[in-house]
C-alpha cells in the first residue's frame, strides 16, 4: 500500500509543473499575435501614407528652384539699390567739386592769358583736358625757351654774386690753412664706418625719395667749375660758408658730425668738412642730381 501511495506521489509531483507551463506559453502566443497584428496595422499606415507624400515631393522640388530665384533676384534689387546710391553720391561729389573748382578754372585761365600762352581748357579739377595736354606739347619749343631764359638769368645773377678770387689761388692746388685751423683745439676723430650702419642707405633712400636729392643748380663762388676732391684736400672758405651747410644731414640720411665738422654740398657730391682748417674728412660723390 505504501507503495502505491509513494508512487502516486511522484506522479503527481512531476505532472505540476507541466500543467503550470501550458498558461505560460498560452501567454507568450497571444502576445506574438498581438504584435503581428500591430506591425500589419503600421505597415497598412506606411503604405497609404507613401503615395501622398511621393506627390507632395515634387511639388516641394518644384517650389524650390522658384524660392532660390525669388532670393536671387532680391539680392540683385539691392545690389542695383546700392549702386543707384553710390551714383548718387558720385553724381553730387562731382556738381559739389565744379562748384568749388569754379574760381580755380578761372584763375587757371587767367593766369594763361597774363604769360601770353594759349588758354588752355581744363577739367572739372582744374587740370588741362588730355586734348589740351596733347595740344600742350606742341608748346616744347616754348618752353625750352622759358628754361633757357631762367638759366641765363642765374647765370647772370652769379656774376653779380660770385665772389673775388684770393691772389694765388687755383682750383689744381689746396688752399693755405686759415687762421682759425691754430685755435688750438683738438678736434673730435672722424670714422667713415657709417656706411655699414643701415640706418644710413643713403642710395635706397634715394632710389624712393628722388625729389629729396634734387637741389637745383649748384652756384660756384669761384666760377672754376667741378673738381673731384678727396678726402684730405683743404678748400676755400667760400665753399664751405654756411650758405652749403646741410643742417639736416639726416634727410639724406647722412649722420649727424660733431662740431666742427659739417655736411656741404659741392656740387653734386656731399662733403664733410672741418670748418676750422677746411680740410675734407669724409665725401660721397654723386650724391645729388
């Protein structure tokens, strides 16, 4: 009897969990269902949704080149807004100039008629026209007459200014030391190594300032014409008077001497003299044109 009872339980034991399984798969099949049937449900949607938004694109594709040419002719009416503009401006800036230009065409015109030339039309600036500029160069011979004139005249005024050349004297030989070479001083040592120091390239500061180192004609007190002297050569004093001092020796970028040395032009070169004795200490030829 324990045996049947035994077994019995067993049987029972192992048939449980079975029968607690079945509601579980139940479940889980109902659930699968459940899903399947929302994704038909959304693929449905999907698909009666696609055919109007396939239309709806080339719509939008279409409406889109017109929206780029809307905004590019905008920007086109404000570029030609802006340009109207500056026209405007221009267009007063120039009615502003002519009228404020007037008395100067008027005095350009005059000014003409005083010097026996012929008038010559000019611009809204008061500048000749480039018909009357080309017309003007016909005018060359005039004008090389004009400078000839002015050249006689210096020259002419350099004889009445020229100074009286002492007894003896003679452009081949140094003058005689002057008295105020035996003042008894003693004189600061000049060195010529300058050059090597770039803030006196005097040759680049010329090749962009040309008009700096245009001086004009050179007056000769003597009359003896251009002799190259060299360092330790002694002048007259009249070369070297205050009258060819370079008191601003930097301009032409030339360093600055300790008295009593100083800068002179002679000519076209640049001499460094001592204004005591007259003697040449440093020189650069050519230095002005």
């Amino acid at each position: 009897m324990r045996k049947i009872l035994l077994s019995l339980l067993l049987a029972t034991t192992v048939a449980t969990p079975a029968l607690a399984q079945r509601p579980d798969r139940e479940d889980r099949a109902a659930a699968r269902q459940e899903r399947k049937a929302e994704r038909s449900e959304a693929r449905q949607e999907r698909s009666q949704q696609a055919p109007a938004e396939r239309s709806q694109a080339p719509q939008e594709r279409s409406q889109a080149p017109a929206d780029r040419s809307q905004a590019r002719q905008d920007r086109v009416e404000v570029r030609q807004d802006r340009v109207d503009a500056r026209q405007q401006r221009v267009e007063a800036r120039q009615e502003q100039i002519q009228g404020n230009d007037a008395p100067v065409r008027q005095g350009v015109r005059e000014r003409a008629v005083r010097d026996n030339r012929p008038a010559m039309n000019v611009d809204e600036r008061g500048r000749p026209t480039l018909d009357q500029r080309q017309d003007a160069r016909g005018n060359a011979n005039w004008r090389r007459d004009q400078r000839d004139v002015t050249q006689q005249q210096i020259e002419q005024r350099a004889q009445r200014n020229r100074v009286r050349v002492p007894a003896g004297a003679r452009p081949d030989r140094p003058a005689p030391p002057p008295e105020t070479a035996y003042n008894g001083n003693r004189h600061p040592e000049w060195r010529t190594d300058w050059r090597r120091d770039h803030r006196y390239d005097w040759r680049n500061y010329r090749h962009h300032h040309r008009s700096t180192f245009h001086l004009g004609i050179y007056f000769d007190p003597f009359g003896w014409g251009y002799q190259r002297y060299g360092i330790g050569w002694r002048l007259w004093p009249s070369y070297y008077s205050s009258n060819y001092w370079l008191n601003d020796p930097y301009m032409y970028r030339l360093p600055y001497a300790p008295w009593p040395y100083k800068w002179v032009r002679y000519y076209d070169d640049a001499l460094l003299v001592n204004v005591y004795t007259g003697q040449v200490v440093d020189v650069m030829y050519d230095f002005f044109w």
